[in-house]
C-alpha cells in the first residue's frame, strides 16, 4: 500500500490473439486494448484463475469491494498461501480493511475458501508481509494497521500505523496479532508505516544461517511536512518469535520537498554467498528510475550503500516482486508500460539481480492493467513459480489473479541483440529491435522501419539524460505518415512481443510516427521528435523544476509525410524550443526545469517507450548535442572539418548514423553464452 499522499499461458495462440486486437480495432474502441487474460493451458507450461474478486468473496456474510495487495508464500509441506486485503465499502486505502488468505495444497492448482486471517473491524489492516521459517515449518505474518475511515479517503498525513506480526503452524489457524511497535517502529517514524508487502525471506547462505528478513518503509513528519524517508529491514534469529530493526537507508527532504531517493515497498532474494538483495519502488525521487535497489552483505544488519536507481528497468511507478526461481536465475514481475499501470511482465536476471532482461526480452503475462504482484517458487523440483498480481481489463483493481507457470514457459537465457554503433565518444553500440532494412540515406546508409516492431534503443549511460542543458537534437527521416487503420500493423506483430497486444488500437494514435524519445513517458520529463498524424513535425519538451508540476513545451511545423526526406532540428536554448524542418523554423516559449527525472528513462528511434506507437518510415545520421548548436553549426554537420573550426563532436551525446548493423555478433553469441545484452544494469 502506498504513502497516503500518492495516488496511488502463455499470451494467447497468435490468431486467436490477431483476432482480439482486429476485432477491437474495428471496434473502434477508445484507450488501452481489451485483450482477454490467458486461457488455462496447462500442456504449454501456464495456467490461471482468478482467486480474489469483488461480489463473490464474502466473510462473515459481508461482501468485499475489491481486493488488493497480494502476498505469496509457500510452507514447507508445500501448501501455497495466497493473502491479500480484503477492503470492504469501496476500494479505498484507509477503508475497513480484512487481511485474508487462501489456500492450495496442489501448487495452486486448486484453492480452498476465502479465510480471514485479520479481521479490520471498521479499521484498516493491511500489507501483509508473510514469512517461512524451513527449520520449524512454522509461518509468520507482519501486518500494519490504522484507524479506518467509512469514505474512500486516504489516511491523514501524519498517519498513525502500527506494525504486528501473527503465527502459525498449518495456514489455517492464526494467534491473534501482536504489537511489534516497539520492536520495530522507532518514535521518530511518525508520518507512514508499512510492512512489506509481499513475502519475507529466510537466510540460507552467509553469516547468519536461518535468520528471518523481511522489508519495511517509513516516513518521518515534523508537525509541517514530512521530512524523511527511510527503507529498512525487520530481521529475527529465533524463527520469528522475536523481531528486531535491521538495516536502515534514511534520505532526508531537500529544502523544497523533493527527496534524491525515497525508496519503499521493499521485495527481497538472497544471493548465494548471504547478501540480502533489496528492491524497491522509488516514490518520486528526483534521481532517475522507478526501481531502487540496495544490498546488505551482513545478512540484513547493514545496507552497503543507499539506495540507487535502476533507470532503464522500465515500470511505472508500482510495488513490484523478485523471487529466486533456481541458482542462477532470478524472476522480476511487475507491469512494464513505463507509464501506466498495465503490460504485467515477467523479466530474468542471470547474475542476482546485478542486471535484468530488457522487457522485449521479458515474458508477457496479459496486455491487461495490472499493478501489485508477488511471486514463489510452488514446485522447486520442475522450476514451477506462481504469480499473484492485481489486473483487470478495466483497471488493475478489478481482481487478482494466479498464474502458475514453468521455466520452459519464460524460455531460455537469449543472445545479444544486434547493434548499430554509436560515435559518440565512450558511447557503447545501440540495440536494435526487430529487423529494419538498411537503405540508402541522406548521409549514406539509413535504417527503414517497419511500424510493427523495428527500432533503436540505446543503453543507459549517465552521459545520456540532458537535465537542465540546453540541447540539440539532428536527424533525417522520411515517412508517408499515411497509415489511417490500426488492423494491419497489429495483425503484424508477433503474439509474444512486448505490449503488442496493449497497443491503442485509435487510427490516430497509430499513425503516429515517433523519430526520436529520450526520457519518460506520460507526464514525465521527456523530450520527443515525432510526425503526426497527417505529417505535421512535432517537438515535444517536458520538464519539471523543483517540487512544481512538469511543464511542456510543443512546436509544431507544416506537414512532411510526402514520402521525401526532410531535416530535422529540435534545439532548447536562450529560453525558446525551436523546430527547424528543411530550414524552416517554428518556435515557442521554453520551459525550465530538467527534462530527465522521477521516470524510467530510455532513448528510442523508432518507437515510443510504453510501445504503443511505432515508426513506417527511414532514419539517417541522428545526432543528440548537450548544447544548443548554432545554425552555422548545423549546416556544416557531416562535412569536412575546417581547418581551426570548431570541433563538430564537443558535447556530442549519440551520434547513430544507422549504416551498419551487427547481427553477425549476436548470430555467434546467440548461445547464451554471452552476457545480460540488453539488461538494465543495477551494479553492486
């Protein structure tokens, strides 16, 4: 559960699949794309149910809202516990909340009755956090309630939240819950308080051998405003019994009420020498990234660092969930539209959470919203893991499903992908996605995109996001901008692609051509070059300053989707956004501010990030400058260098000339052998 402040199968065969998304598209249905969840489809490796939905569910005859924050455990007789909030009268985070909990003794084949573990009572009890101890068989839950309110509001700020913890033996009887306050809840922790969510670990590696470790968050208010921030670890050596504060990362508000990192909803793994792994959602922190992580190479009594941003694990702002499926492979559930709530995706680590999968490398779940998860290994014997996770076709609270799926059904490791060089100095190679085709250019070879899965994507290097400079971007292109339909490029994309089926299936919204993206999606810092509909050059600026909303800035030109190529030159300097097609220029008021923080980042050709848009047309020559260039400077790109003139590659941040791509390397390496390729990169 977020801060109260925050707002908070495999895919179908591909013709049935084809068919969902033509019928909606001819449809002409509005928004995200309605695509059916999964079937069950036990011979292919996946299966799923939904477990918990609003109407049927009832306790002591009383029927439930909606249920939301999943938690998944499995005991040691191999019985899976799936819990979840019970949240009755609406859907609110601070409403009478019941802490309830099934069970299956088949691996989540089949469920038993819906049971209440903690009943509310007119209060809010919630984020459940359970955890096993392998040594007594014994399950533990933490918990953390609030007093509850009839409407849908949030709790008041500060809001008083008590940590608990309840026992059992079976799953199916519970103690009643224990105080942990003063165990776990220092004095100074007085704004929000939450346990987990999702499950807890247990130690089997390092110094302490047995040790049970689950994730906590707090925030700390002043009698103003709030003013810290702190992730943390609940840890206890006697099975559970006893639980004592552990690790704690603190970042403290900037003067304006911006905080760098603001880490919560903790999910944990350990590594094979004991190091705990902790990842984190980042909660509007002005450093880059939806996803934080830090370790603990003390078995959770100390982090080794703070907290840092993982910029390109594309999510949106969410709790997500890791859980180690075997040695060597680790699992990451969470949506992966960087802008919104939908696209559950399962993505691997080959190296303990050190890097992680791209997410057109990833696993999609359902094109459907989708929020909360949690994940567990139900069968350790076939690789066998479960994922609980809230979705929906009309919002990620409408129910939360459980999908069962083997490794066979994620596949195996895969290769690198191909790569275009990149001449900018200490730039590495960008990915290519698809298969665009080489042709002729503007400036020598050019790359033609296919609207239906081709692009560029550069990885991640601090040098990339502009901030608060002044920039200029360069490119040629050519494109008819005539596709009017969304039918036949979604018929184009294979089934397994990530987000194909969550494309917004709009004419207008798919004859989009987008050229170039750097930043987030939505309203984050973002800085975008596209042709609209109907061959309009548009240039995008979004950025932020301080605590202050974003702020966009959008120039627009005449209309150049005549199939001929075309110049283009988007430049922020002296306060104005200047569009230059060919020559001619538009310009409009700047904006302040950064236009790359608080997002998943990434630089695209071709594509916008979320994937709902994709380029039918060529790119040459693109070119990123960390200053405004001047129009004698942009002239005289890609000509010989004058004798004593300026140097054509100071402050170049990307230059990709698109006349080469490497598949041959990835061809040699396409074993497995090679490394993460096209991961986000955690470090430590």
């Amino acid at each position: 559960m977020a801060p109260p402040h925050v707002r908070s199968a495999p895919a179908a065969p591909r013709n049935s699949l084809r068919n969902a998304i033509a019928a909606a598209a001819l449809a002409g249905l509005a928004g995200s794309l309605l695509v059916p969840p999964p079937a069950r489809a036990t011979d292919t490796g996946f299966e799923e149910q939904v477990l918990f939905k609003a109407g049927p569910e009832t306790a002591d005859g009383n029927a439930y809202s909606c249920f939301r924050i999943p938690a998944l455990v499995t005991t040691v007789r191999g019985t899976v516990l799936a819990f979840a909030e019970g949240r009755k009268g609406n859907c609110g985070d601070a409403t009478d909340i019941d802490v309830v909990v099934k069970r299956s003794a088949d691996g989540g084949r089949t469920w038993s009755p819906l049971e209440v573990v903690d009943e509310g009572r007119g209060d809010t009890h919630g984020n459940p956090a359970p955890v096993v101890d392998r040594r007594s068989g014994r399950i533990t839950l933490l918990t953390t309630d609030n007093r509850g309110r009839p409407d849908a509001g949030n709790c008041d700020v500060p809001c008083d939240r008590t940590p608990h913890m309840q026992h059992s033996d079976d799953g199916a009887h519970w103690s009643e819950p224990e105080d942990l306050t003063r165990e776990l809840r220092p004095p100074g922790w007085n704004s929000w308080y939450a346990t987990g969510p999702g499950h807890g670990i247990q130690l089997a590696h390092g110094p302490h051998p047995g040790r049970l470790v689950v994730g906590l968050n707090a925030e700390s208010h002043d009698g103003t405003r709030g003013h810290a921030n702190h992730a943390a670890l609940a840890l206890s050596d006697d099975g559970g019994a006893h639980w004592r504060l552990g690790a704690v990362d603190t970042h403290t508000a900037a003067p304006d009420g911006t905080y760098a990192q603001k880490p919560s909803e903790l999910t944990l793994a350990e590594r094979a020498d004991g190091t705990v792994y902790a990842g984190g959602r980042e909660q509007d922190g002005t450093e880059l990234g939806n996803r934080d992580f830090a370790v603990s190479p003390d078995g959770g009594t100390a982090f080794a660092g703070p907290f840092r941003a993982v910029p390109d694990l594309y999510t949106p702002m969410v709790q997500g969930s890791v859980a180690v499926l075997r040695p060597g492979r680790w699992l990451f559930a969470s949506p992966a539209d960087p802008d919104r709530r939908r696209s559950m995706t399962i993505r691997s680590s080959y190296d303990e959470g050190r890097t992680w999968e791209g997410v057109e490398r990833g696993r999609l779940v359902t094109a459907d919203w989708a929020g909360y998860s949690d994940m567990a290994v139900v069968d350790g014997e076939t690789s066998t893991a479960g994922l609980l996770y809230e979705a929906g076709r009309g919002n990620a609270r409408d129910e939360i499903r459980f999908a069962r799926f083997t490794e066979d059904w994620l596949g195996p490791r895969s290769g690198p992908l191909p790569t275009t060089p990149d001449r900018a100095p200490g730039a590495r190679d960008a990915y290519v996605l698809g298969s665009p085709r080489p042709v002729r250019g503007r400036s020598g070879g050019g790359l033609a995109f296919d609207g239906v899965d081709d692009a560029v994507r550069l990885p991640y290097r601090a040098s990339l996001p502009l901030g608060t400079r002044d920039f200029t971007a360069v490119l040629w292109f050519r494109s008819s901008a005539a596709r009017s339909t969304a039918a036949g490029a979604l018929f184009a994309r294979p089934a397994a692609a990530w987000l194909s089926a969550a494309r917004t299936p709009s004419a207008a919204a798919q004859a989009e051509q987008p050229l170039l993206w750097m930043g987030g999606m939505g309203g984050a810092p973002q800085v975008a070059l596209r042709v609209a509909p109907g061959g309009r050059v548009t240039g995008q600026v979004m950025a932020v300053a301080g605590a202050g909303p974003a702020r966009t800035a959008v120039v627009r030109s005449a209309a150049y989707g005549d199939g001929l190529w075309h110049r283009v030159v988007l430049r922020r300097g002296g306060g104005r956004i200047v569009l230059t097609v060919d020559g001619a220029a538009s310009s409009v008021p700047g904006v302040p501010g950064t236009v790359s923080r608080n997002s998943t980042f990434g630089v695209h050709l071709g594509q916008r990030p979320d994937g709902r848009a994709w380029l039918s047309g060529e790119l040459d020559d693109v070119r990123v400058y960390g200053r405004a260039l001047t129009d004698d400077e942009v002239a005289r790109l890609g000509r010989p260098v004058r004798p004593g003139g300026p140097d054509p590659s100071r402050d170049l941040l990307l230059w990709l000339p698109l006349d080469h791509v490497d598949r041959a390397q990835a061809a040699r390496e396409s074993d497995g052998s090679a490394g993460p390729g096209s991961g986000a990169a955690t470090r430590p």
